[in-house]
C-alpha cells in the first residue's frame, strides 16, 4: 500500500450502540479497528467494560484524520440535542485538541502549548497562592479529611488497582 493510501484511511468515524439503552455514541479514533481501542467517553467506557456483549461498534467512514475529525463534528452536530439522552456524547467540538503545528491556536516558538504556563503561573503568584494556604490550613484539612472519610472506598480502590498495575508491568519488563 502506498503511502498516500496510508493517509487516506489513518481514522475512521464510528458509533457503538447500547442494546440495552438503547443509547450511542459517535466518535473519532485515529488508528486501526483492531488496536483495542473503544472511546474516549468516561461516561461511556465504564458501561462497556461492564458488559461489552451489550455493545456493537459500526465503522461510518474512513479517511485522514482532518477529513474525519470534521466528519465526526458534523454527525455530533445533528445529535446534540440528544446528549445525556439518547447519546453518551456529551459535546460536540474539542476545539483545538488533535490540531498540531501552527493551526493550533496555542502555536509559539515551534511549540503547540506553553510548557512554561504552570511555572509562570506559580512564580507570579507564589506569596499569594503561600497566605491563602497559611490563612486557611485547618480548613483545608477539614475538607481533605472529610473527601477522604467520604470517599474510602473509593480512594482503596485506585490504589489497589494501581498497585496490582504496577505489579504487572514490573513483571512484565523483568522478562
């Protein structure tokens, strides 16, 4: 295959449906059917790996990965009224997400973002960010405690499955 070919077929449009909803969502991926890839949906994702045999997945189209980001912002447009209902979309644009080089609006100095912004951000503002974390410390504590207390159950089991991840990946690269 030649590489023009190869360009032209780098991303596909698809829509899953929910036999059991029946709900759907529309999405774009940039690679193959077969890469194990589902959506990017934290609404979705979490029912489909609940009970996958309730899914199916249907390709719409292929193309290049412009050709298909604006494919799926056109479908996501005729549906918007549905979302949260019908859909487990929740927006339609991801403005400049996808876009590299110099369309993305972010472009500077040969750069898509500003890895600095973060820094920046806390040199300027550092005293101010320092009072209001003296002024309200027993505060925030509070609020830590009770998230905590609060969310028990749910904080062990991020860190048992991220333990049990890392379990497996220092496994898998000992091999």
């Amino acid at each position: 295959m030649n590489s023009k070919a190869v360009i032209m077929n780098e991303a596909f449009v698809y829509i899953w449906r929910d036999k059991v909803g029946p709900r759907f969502y529309i999405g774009k991926h940039k690679g193959t059917v077969d890469d194990g890839y589902v959506c990017s949906s934290k609404f979705m994702l979490p029912e489909y790996q609940e009970r996958p045999q309730d899914f199916s997945r249907r390709i719409l189209a292929w193309g290049s990965d412009e050709e298909m980001m604006s494919l799926e912002e056109r479908l996501l447009t005729l549906r918007k009224e549905h979302f949260g209902v019908r859909y487990y979309n929740r927006m339609v644009s991801y403005g400049n997400f996808g876009v590299s080089g110099e369309l993305n609006g972010s472009y500077k100095d040969g750069r898509s973002s500003n890895p600095e912004y973060g820094k920046e951000y806390y040199v300027a503002n550092k005293d101010k960010i320092a009072a209001y974390y003296a002024a309200n410390r027993d505060e925030l504590s509070k609020q830590q405690r009770e998230y905590r207390l609060k969310n028990k159950d749910e904080i062990n089991r991020k860190w048992r499955e991220r333990y049990h991840k890392n379990k497996q990946l220092k496994r898998k690269f000992k091999r």
